[in-house]
C-alpha cells in the first residue's frame, strides 16, 4: 500500500510515481517529500496515531517544522497527500484494464473489469503494508481514501458511459464504503483468505450485493465455509 523500499521511498506514494515531479516539483522537495512520508510511516509503528505531532515527524526526517507546514500544511494534510498518491496508482493500473469507451452492451463487463482490478490493486497494497489500517483511526482513513478514490475517478471519467453520472457518487460511495470495511476487517483478523480469493468475494459484492453472493453460492461459486 505505502510501503517503503531500501532507499525510504514510499511506493504507491505520488513521488514514486511522477505525479508531483509532473507538477514541476523540484528533486529537493521531493526529497523532502519522501522523508516527511518515511517519517510518519516509522513513527506509526512506534506511538499511537493521536500522539504523532508535526513536530515529531519533523524531527524523524531531519527536516525544520516549516518544510513539513510548506509541503503539507498539516498531518491531516500529509494524510490526503499519501492517500491521493495511492488513488493515482491504484487508477493508473484500473485505466490499463478498462476500456476507454464501452458499447451499451458491454457495460456490464466493462463495470466487472474496473472493479476486480481496483479490488485487487488495492488488496495487495494493503496486504504490503497494515500500518494504516492498523494505526490510523478508521473514520480519519476512510475520509482520505473515499475522497481520494472518488475524486480521482470522477476526473478520469473512469465510470463514464457505465453508470449515469447522476447515481455515480451514491455507487461510489456504497462501493468504496464496503471494501474498505471488508479489507480491514480482513487484515485484522489474520487474512485467512489469499488477496486472490478476497478480491473475488469483494468483486462479487461490489458488482451484484448479497444477491450476487447467493447465486454464487447455489452455483458452487462461492467461497465455502
């Protein structure tokens, strides 16, 4: 999900990625970037969320208070910076599986396609790395990565020509609502099941609900108990 290889870089952070070096950010501020992000990512190891200040970050990466408030402003927005890092990996993998433009008569795959590659890309991060589910409040985390995801995907138009625009925020909303829940509870409880076998469960809910679980169930599809 966020986690840091040999040289301290977040992957799936946007740095690794392009996406602020795109935004003609500099190589020093995305070094800074980076060691703000490793910082808070050690310390979440070591204290609890509530008590990880500014400050501390700040002297976990070596760097002065007023890089981390010119970078993020806040931890709230160091957060929403990481989370949107991840939308934008975990959407650039989605947009390589879904089509551009989709015929009336394959909405149906088309939306079967976009969320078993968002289930899966998502599933294996979280698989990488349980620090944030583990540490950070479940409201707080669920803020960032809702808003992320949704905003993300409502730019890329990802979900343009499958479902009318109008209903759009509600299906995200109730999509994203119900994986989050079920990847955290997933990883809390050992991750019995492999991310592969996850993934079709939460793929199945997201595209046909408890309905689509039943009929997998009576047709031998399903996950037995």
């Amino acid at each position: 999900m966020w986690v840091s290889n040999e040289e301290g870089r977040s992957e799936g952070y946007s740095t690794d990625r392009g996406h602020v070096m795109a935004n003609g950010m500099d190589r020093r501020a995305v070094r800074s970037r980076r060691l703000i992000v490793s910082a808070f990512e050690r310390l979440l190891v070591t204290r609890p969320f509530e008590r990880i200040t500014v400050s501390a970050i700040a002297q976990e990466a070596d760097v002065d208070r007023k890089t981390f408030y010119q970078h993020f402003g806040s931890i709230d927005g160091l957060l929403a910076a990481i989370t949107d890092g991840l939308a934008a990996r975990v959407l650039d993998e989605v947009e390589r599986a879904v089509p551009n433009s989709v015929e009336p008569d394959e909405r149906e795959r088309a939306l079967a396609a976009f969320f078993a590659v968002l289930v899966q890309t998502i599933s294996e991060g979280m698989e990488r790395d349980r620090r944030y589910v583990e540490r950070v409040p479940v409201d707080v985390l669920y803020r960032h990565l809702s808003h992320a995801f949704s905003r993300q995907i409502a730019e890329r138009g990802l979900l343009d020509g499958i479902i009318p625009a109008c209903e759009q925020e509600a299906c995200l909303a109730y999509v994203l609502g119900g994986l989050f829940a079920l990847l955290r509870c997933w990883m809390l409880e050992g991750c019995a099941r492999t991310p592969d076998e996850l993934a079709r469960t939460a793929a199945t809910l997201a595209e046909f609900g408890l309905h689509g679980m039943v009929d997998a169930t009576l047709w031998g599809r399903g996950q037995k108990c």
